[in-house]
C-alpha cells in the first residue's frame, strides 16, 4: 500500500506551514500530499487557512516526485468549469501529479458565512453530478459542450489548451454513502476514497462498488481504491497513552472508527489490514501541521524504503 498525507488546511495552514510540510512530505518518501477545501471550520474560531487552489499551483512547481490534490474540492462554491481550468492547468505545470478531488460540499457554516448556497442534500447531490458532466466532458473531450441543467448551462464550452496528460487528471469521489456518493463513483470516478472506515467496511463498501462498476459496464479496476484515515501515533507507549488520554477512547475503539492509532508495530498491523481489505492508497491525516519531528518518526515506523 501506498502511504500519503492529508492536512486540513483550514486549521492554520499558511505558507510557511505550506512549504515545510511540502518539503518534509517529498524528502521523506510519502507517496502523496492531500488537503482539504475549506474556508474555515464547522465551528468558531476562524483561523488560518491558506486557499486550495493557489496552494496547489506552488506546491505543482516546487516538488518533484509527490502525487497530490484536494480532498475535496466542492462544486458548491467551486464553479465547475472553472475548476476544469484550474485543474488541468496544475496537473500540466505539476507534469501529471495532481488528482482532482471533487466533492457534493456539506459544511454549512462556511457557506453561510461566505455566501454560498450549500441546499439540501437532494439538490446538492443533483449539482454535484451536474458538476461532474461539465467536469469530466471538459477534460476527457475535445468537442465543444452545450450543457442545459437546471444549475449549470453552457453553450460551446472547450477546455484550451488541452490537458497535456491524456483525459487530464483522474477524478476523485471521496465518502462513504451507498446510496449517492458510490453510484457517482461508479459513473465518474478514476478513484474512490472512503473516508474514516475500518477495514471491514471499506470491503463492503468497496465490494458495493464492483456491483456498481458492472451495472455501469466498467471493470472493477478502473477505479482506484484509496482511504482517509485518521492517525493517531505515538512514538513509545507513553506518548501514545498521553494523546489516547484526551480523545476519552481506547486505541482499540479509535481502531473501530477508522483511525490508524498506535506505536509503530501497531500501526504497521492496521496498515497491512487495510491492504488486505483492498486500499491501494491510505492518506494518513496529520493534524498536528507544525509537529515535523512527528512526521519524520511516522515515516520511519511505516515507510519501506
């Protein structure tokens, strides 16, 4: 299994967070850097948060090997054409490296606090796909697109220049719902991600998308099977049972809801867990964006160089 990060970049992400974290993450072999698409948190206070899109562009031409992009990128208050442009243009500067995220939205307090219309989540899911249409004709067609939804219209709309990857970067479906999220992945998605899920239910889920992925006449390996996993590492007994003793859970019960917790060995075993119930890509969320030290350990316990 491949192991990549994941930052929420709404919890104080600036650029000299940013830049740290992009050089510690390429120098110490993790296959990936993925972050959210935020404004702010679902609860106050505001605090930094350094925005997606132009944090990508410098992190495509200023790494070389890393694969990254957004987990996720709303089409809630990202117009999906724009994101199309966007996206392309960083996956060309990035020379193929970027993966495009792309998500329903769910926070509200974002969305009222700057304006956007997040509906409920019939309609939003009915834009989302609406989104996807624009999103993945754009980047996979040459043709011009005449496109009349009732969120979206466009008349002769062309993405120029032309992905210079193939197809562009490969769309991302990320979340857990069986009933809307994994027939879009179905439809859409070059890679699925679950979100927070032991190994036991990412087989079922993942075995809920084959089923999908056949009614669509798609082969079950056209869709990449990737996790967002929460991480939780201790570097001795003690210094896992001092972060265990403020989350009032056992590493057992953390293990339950889809969070990697534990001294090395301990994370190692849920790896090769998650491996066996068919994760390709786990991206381990790193919470804490100035701990270096920690992630420096992290790869060390979990990395095979």
């Amino acid at each position: 299994m491949e192991v990549a990060i994941m930052i929420e970049g709404q919890n104080g992400l600036n650029w000299p967070r940013w830049q740290r974290l992009a050089a510690a993450v390429e120098d110490l072999g993790f296959a990936g850097l993925y972050r959210s698409d935020h404004y702010t948190n679902a609860n106050p206070p505001d605090i930094e948060s350094l925005e997606l899109w132009v944090s990508l562009t410098w992190l495509a031409s200023h790494t070389r090997r890393i694969e990254f992009g957004p987990l996720v990128s709303p089409v809630s208050f990202r117009q999906p054409t724009m994101t199309a442009r966007m996206a392309a243009a960083v996956d060309d500067l990035s020379g193929g490296r970027l993966t495009l995220g792309l998500g329903a939205g769910w926070q509200e307090r974002e969305h009222t606090n700057y304006g956007w219309e997040l509906l409920d989540v019939p309609e939003r899911f009915a834009r989302f796909e609406e989104g996807l249409r624009i999103i993945a004709h754009l980047l996979h067609d040459d043709a011009p697109l005449d496109f009349e939804g009732v969120y979206y219209h466009l008349h002769e709309a062309v993405l120029l220049p032309r992905p210079a990857r193939p197809g562009g970067p490969p769309i991302l479906i990320g979340g857990n719902g069986p009933k809307r999220t994994l027939p879009l992945a179905a439809r859409y998605a070059d890679e699925w991600n679950a979100v927070y899920v032991n190994p036991g239910r990412f087989r079922e889920l993942s075995e809920r998308l084959d089923e999908l992925l056949a009614a669509e006449g798609r082969a079950r390996e056209s869709v990449r099977r990737s996790l967002m996993a929460g991480c939780l590492f201790g570097r001795d007994t003690a210094d896992l049972t001092r972060k265990l003793a403020g989350r009032n859970r056992t590493a057992a019960q953390m293990h339950e809801r889809g969070v990697a917790a534990g001294t090395a060995p301990e994370i190692a075993a849920q790896l090769e867990a998650w491996t066996g119930a068919g994760v390709q890509r786990i991206m381990l969320q790193w919470l804490d964006l100035d701990d270096l030290d920690g992630l420096e350990a992290l790869a060390a316990a979990v990395l095979k160089n």
